[in-house]
C-alpha cells in the first residue's frame, strides 16, 4: 500500500463515519417527532433505505429548524429530570436527628452495641 492509498482509505473512512452519524440523526428525529405521523415517518425510512443520499439531503434541507428545535428541547428535558432527581435524592437523605433515632431503636431492639450506637451517633452529628 502507498502512502496516497492510506489517505484515500482514511477520507473514505471519514466520509463513512459522517454519513452513518447524519442517518443515525436523520433516525433519531424521526422518532423524536411527535407531530408526523407514523405513515410519513415510513416514507423517510423508505425514502432512506433506498435513495439515501438524496432523502437525507432534502430532509435536512426542509427539516433543519425543526430537528434543532426537538434536539433543543431534548436537551433540556433532560437536564430537567437531572435536576429533579438530583432534587429527589436530595431530599431523600435523613436528618442527623433522623439518624440518630434510628439507631436508637436498632439499640434498644439490641441489633447494635452501646459502642456501635456512639459510633453511629458520632457520624450523624459530624
């Protein structure tokens, strides 16, 4: 192999690559879509299957603003169910008095030493 073949074969490579991620995104908005309906959404897979090329230019041509839009408002659905469940988690955690309680009920059931207790005891306060 010569040196103008490996860099025939990483272009190809490259073109590759990008042409799966722009099908992959082509896919995924599809399905993101929730105004289209399921027969138009069987089009552009068809469309995609057997004229790839051409399909994925005119969708993104004619549907450019409105992937941005639902990838937009993908992003920040997801950004806020992190933040609730961070806000969930958070609010999940005891209180040093609430742990405190616990483990003096698992002392006084005897499921823990006096030591064990202070130990316990020690941590929630800190």
């Amino acid at each position: 192999m010569s040196f103008w073949d490996i860099i025939w074969f990483i272009i190809v490579t490259f073109a590759f690559v990008a042409y799966l991620m722009v099908m992959f995104t082509i896919i995924a908005d599809l399905f993101r879509d929730r105004e289209l309906s399921g027969w138009w959404k069987a089009v552009w897979i068809i469309f995609l299957i057997f004229v790839p090329f051409l399909t994925a230019l005119i969708y993104l041509i004619a549907r450019s603003k409105g992937m941005a839009q639902r990838q937009a408002q993908s992003v920040a659905d997801a950004v806020e169910a992190q933040q609730a469940y961070i806000k969930q988690v958070a609010s999940e955690g005891s209180s040093p008095a609430d742990q405190i309680a616990s483990a003096k009920k698992l002392l006084d059931d005897g499921a823990i030493t006096a030591e064990e207790f202070d130990a316990l005891k020690a941590k929630a306060l800190s």
